[in-house]
C-alpha cells in the first residue's frame, strides 16, 4: 500500500533534481516559482504538489468578489471613473456568508480620500475639559488594557435609494455601505480616567487626520461611556487604511460618520461644537422643513441577501438568507414573508446573536415558479419593529437622505429574475 | 436646541466612579485619579502643543483667530480658490451648492445651501479652514477665510457687503435656519 505513493514521491523528486542540475545552481529558485503558481487549477489536485506557504494570504483566484464604489445618492454605482466623486465603496453582502466582513471588503467612505499615516509618528491628543491633557503615541495606547467587540458598523446614508423611487438595483448597491468586524482597542473610558474628565464635560469633539479634518460632537452618554473604543484593531490585524489606520472611534450602534477615523484629538467640552457634518449634513430633513438633528442610534434593520435583485434564481429548494441588526441592541426576532407581507414565519437566528451586530438568519423554502415578494422584519431587544416603508415616509417624507430603515421588498419574477420593489 | 445633555454629568461621574470601583480591585488603596497616574501612560500636552493641535471653532466662536474680511475682499478669494467646484455664484456646482435655495425645505426637491440650511455661520470658518479648497484643505489665511465667509453670507442675503467678519461679528450672526433643528426624538415610526 506504501509503495505507490512512495515511488511517486521519488519519482516527482527525481524529476526535480534533474531540472536542477540541467539548468544548473542559477535556475535553482525555479522549482519553487512554479510551486508557488500553482494555484492554477490542475484537473487532478491530487497528483501535482500544491503550492508553498507565503508571507500574507489572498483568496482563492476564483473568488471574485468586489466592493461596488459610489458617489452619492441617485448617483451610478461602479469603477468606470473613479475620481474623488467616487466616495464610498460598498461590501458585497450578497457573497458573504456568516457575520464579519472580511477586512479587504469592509465598505469605505471618506471625504477626502484615504490619508498614508506613519503610525510612529501619529498621536492622540486629549484635551479640553480635562486635569491633564495627555498626548499618546499608538504603541503607548497598546500598552493599556484592550477590549475587544464584534459590532456593524453602517454609513446612516445606507440604503439612502430608499427614500426615491425603486430602482432595479442589487442589494450590494441598495445595502453595501454596512459591514461587521472584531473591533480592537483601548476603551474611551480608560483613557477619560487618566486625562481626568471634568464635571461639567458633557461632550467631545473627535477629529481625523484625513485632508477633510473630519470633526464630531459626541455625546457623554451612559452607552457612550460604557462602550465606545479607540481602536487600532480590525478582524486580528491593524486597521486597514480605508478603515482609519492606524486609530479609529469606535461608537457601537452609532451612525458611521462619527466613528471618526485616522483619530487624532479628542476634545471635551460641555456643548455640541456644531460641525458642518453634524448640521449640513447627517441630519434628515423632515416634511415640515425641520430637521432632525444628531440622531446617532442606527435603528432595527434587516435585509434578505439570498435570493436578492438582479440574481436569477430556479424553482426548488432555497435557503432565504439575510442580516437583521440594530444599534439598540440585540435583535430578538427575525421573520420572513414570501407573499408581499400577507403571512410570516420566524426564521432561525444563527449564532452568535450579539449586541448591535449584524445576525445571520436563514429560512428554508421551495420556490414554486410563481411570482412571490420576499420580505423580512425584525424586533429588537427593546421591543422596537422594524417600519414598513410606508409607515417609515408617512413619519419622515422623502427628503430624509439618512436613516431609511424601511422592510425591503423583493420580487420574484416567473422567469426567476429577481427586482427591487416597494411592496 | 438648549436641552442636550443635561442630565449627563450626573451620569458621567456615576460612571467614573463605579470605574473606579472596578479599578481599584485590581490596584487596592487608589483612587481614581491616582489610578490614572499609575498607568503612567501619555505624555503631558504642553499649551504650545495644544494650541498648533486646537483648530476647531465653536458655535459660540471659540477658536477663531485674529483677522478680518469682507464680502467685497471675499470676490477674489471665492473666483480664485472656490469657483471651479461651487460655480461662479456659489449655486452652479458641480459640487455643493451654496448659494440660495431659501423657502424650498418643504417642497419635494429641497435645495441645502448655508443660507437655507445651515444653523451656525461659525462651522463656515470651521469647515473651511479644515477642509476647503478640497484640492489643498488648510492652505488659506485667516483673512482669506474671513473674507470668503463674508462673501458666501452676502450672497445668501444674509449680511451686508460691507460687513466686517472677524472673531467677535461671526458668532453673532443668526442664520436664517438657526432653529430648523430638533434633538433626536426617535423611536418615531410605530
């Protein structure tokens, strides 16, 4: 039995040595390039040796998957010109599997561009209503107690098409711009005590290094001083660039905008300071032409990814897939509908079901060829269902641009194509 | 737009104090303060420091520097530094409009512009010191920024052209939507 496998270890290796020695000592590294190449596919795997350790991982070449980029609301989505109108990238969720994003595909939006930062050479700085305004270096923060959480994090300007007329679209154009990761880092709480936080602070201003200075009002909350981190892990390594390397606020459950990247001060003071990404923007326009203003809490969402627009799907079995999340806290309950919201049937939360992090729920089902409208809603921890649309812009109108959290409808065509509709 | 947060510092020393709790099981006989020296981690920010890092500007107009414009000094900057992305007037684009668009926030294609939208004339200097010119953030002078921001608030009818914006006149504008805003009330949708 031995043998065999034996006499073809010998023989491969033979055939090796001869290589080398025909193309003598110059061409020895050849062997092992091909090795290394050989993640082209072979029609047999189990008759040509595999390919050798490397120094950092990539994904199987047959696996494609992109984030989407984008440039705004009404904006079209792609690559085809990517100029600093391209602002955000989206992940694609349709692809994931399970909760975390991984890094390489965690969705992007900056506001001037992702800045290159020397992390000897970045700084904290906390000050303001403080006792002892302090300056960090990175590695000094690493030295502190870390914690370590699996949240989402969502831009509030996800699924902002929501707010116009339905688009035929997929749900990595409608829903991309949210993703999870295992956040790292020190908690703010730490670094509060040893700055010496004064009575009368009641908020803080957190500012990036990137070249649009971006600034945030964050309030001194309960849920604030519990739970928000500096962080300076993503998913076991460094931040990547496009995710604030090497510092980052991390606010869980909060809008994306205020969990300000590439951190470089953090500012107490006993007001809101009034940026313009807190007033000009990230605020939603009411009917009435007011606006709601700091509404920071994502609220209860969630979204079918299987089978979602534009795919193409076949009569028979499918498990209906998706995310439910909400920046209050867990999700408790999931329910799926296949008939436009008529009937529903709780779907099985996968674990972890973790606070104010993307759940994974799954439903299995048969589709029978007929058209059908797939739908899921979910409740949260503090009770709080997830609006229909209808209800949702009854509420806020249309000119929201943020927060839209509305139940999404998908239609299930004869044909098996799969469209985006308001049901 | 008074009521954020009030009830907060109560919440917060509560917080610092059960930290301080937990804390102190691990370091027997600290005290918080004394906690937070005993990490001995950070270095003392001196005001030098402080000062070259401090670049926001308040809504009450803390962090304003000394200097001066005006709408008409402001012509020259805008054409020169802003025209290009805001348009000529400040309402052609391509990117944000800024100019206009008073009475349209209750109509179904509202127009957001500094004069129909913004709250505060402070963020101006705030953002335009930290961010604009979008190809070169923070390469304007204080009296080019001041100038700028006269200019924008001339065209929004909202000060006259001869109007001098300095540290101590900025703050006291009232802006035309100053209170458009209302404190998260959600959850609003049931």
């Amino acid at each position: 039995m031995h043998d065999a496998p034996n006499e073809i270890d010998r023989r491969r290796f033979l055939k090796r040595s001869a290589s080398v020695i025909a193309f003598g000592a110059t061409t020895f590294a050849l062997p092992v390039a091909k090795a290394q190449e050989s993640s082209t596919p072979s029609d047999d795997p189990m008759r040509v040796p595999g390919s050798l350790p490397r120094p950092y991982g990539e994904r199987s070449p047959f696996e494609k998957q992109q984030r989407l980029g984008g440039a705004g609301p009404g904006a079209p989505h792609g690559w085809g010109t990517n100029t600093p109108n391209n602002f955000n990238s989206g992940t694609p969720i349709q692809d994931l599997h399970g909760i975390v994003t991984p890094s390489a595909l965690h969705f992007e939006r900056h506001h001037n561009g992702v800045p290159a930062i020397d992390p000897d050479h970045h700084r904290l700085l906390i000050h303001g209503l403080v006792n002892r305004p302090l300056i960090f270096t990175v590695k000094e923060l690493q030295r502190l107690p870390s914690v370590s959480r699996i949240a989402f994090l969502e831009c509030s300007g996800n699924t902002w098409d929501g707010w116009r007329d339905a688009q035929d679209v997929t749900v990595q154009d409608l829903y991309g711009l949210m993703s999870t990761s295992e956040w790292t880092g020190v908690k703010l709480s730490t670094l509060l005590e040893t700055v010496g936080v004064r009575r009368e602070a009641t908020w803080m201003l957190a500012e990036g290094s990137d070249a649009a200075g971006l600034d945030r009002s964050v309030p001194l909350t309960e849920d604030v001083l519990n739970e928000a981190m500096i962080c300076y892990g993503q998913n076991g390594e460094a931040l990547r660039p496009e995710q604030g390397y090497p510092l980052r606020l991390f606010l869980p459950g909060f809008e994306g905008n205020i969990n300000v990247k590439w951190l470089r001060r953090l500012k107490l003071g006993s007001a809101p300071f009034m940026t313009r990404w807190e007033t000009a923007k990230y605020t939603e326009l009411l009917p009435d032409g007011k606006a709601y203003q700091f509404t920071l809490v994502m609220e209860a969402k969630s979204v079918i990814t299987y089978p979602s627009g534009q795919q193409q799907i076949q009569p028979g079995v499918h498990e209906i897939s998706g995310l439910a999340w909400s920046g209050r806290g867990r999700v408790t309950k999931v329910e799926v509908s296949v008939d436009g919201g008529r009937t529903w049937q709780g779907a099985r939360l996968q674990e972890p079901v973790l606070p104010k992090c993307h759940t994974r729920f799954g439903l299995p089902w048969r589709w029978n060829g007929q058209e059908a409208i797939l739908q899921s809603r979910c409740v949260d921890e503090t009770g709080y269902s997830q609006p229909t649309r209808q209800d949702l812009v009854k509420v806020r109108g249309t000119n929201s641009v943020y927060h839209y959290n509305a139940i999404q409808s998908w239609r299930i065509e004869p044909n098996g194509r799969i469209r985006n509709i308001y049901a | 737009m008074d009521g954020y947060g009030t009830s907060m510092p109560k919440r917060f020393l509560l917080c610092v104090g059960i930290s301080a709790i937990a804390l102190g099981c691990v370091l027997p006989g600290w005290s918080a303060d004394e906690n937070a020296a005993g990490y001995g981690i950070g270095k003392a920010a001196t005001d030098e420091e402080i000062r070259a890092w401090n670049i926001d500007v308040s809504s009450t107009g803390e962090g304003l520097p000394p200097g001066q414009g005006t709408a008409k000094q402001g012509t020259q900057v805008f054409a020169e530094k802003c025209a290009a992305c805001h348009g000529p007037t400040g309402t052609e684009g391509p990117k944000d409009r800024l100019v206009g668009g008073r009475n349209t926030l209750t109509t179904q294609k509202p127009i957001r512009t500094i004069g129909s939208y913004w709250p505060y004339a402070t963020t101006l200097y705030d953002y335009i010191n930290r961010a604009m010119p979008f190809y070169a953030p923070q390469s304007l002078s204080p009296d080019e920024i001041y100038s700028v921001v006269a200019w924008l608030l001339f065209q929004n009818q909202i000060i006259a052209q001869d109007i001098v914006i300095d540290a101590q006149t900025l703050p006291k504008i009232q802006m035309p939507n100053r209170d458009g805003f209302i404190p998260d009330p959600r959850p609003d949708v049931q």
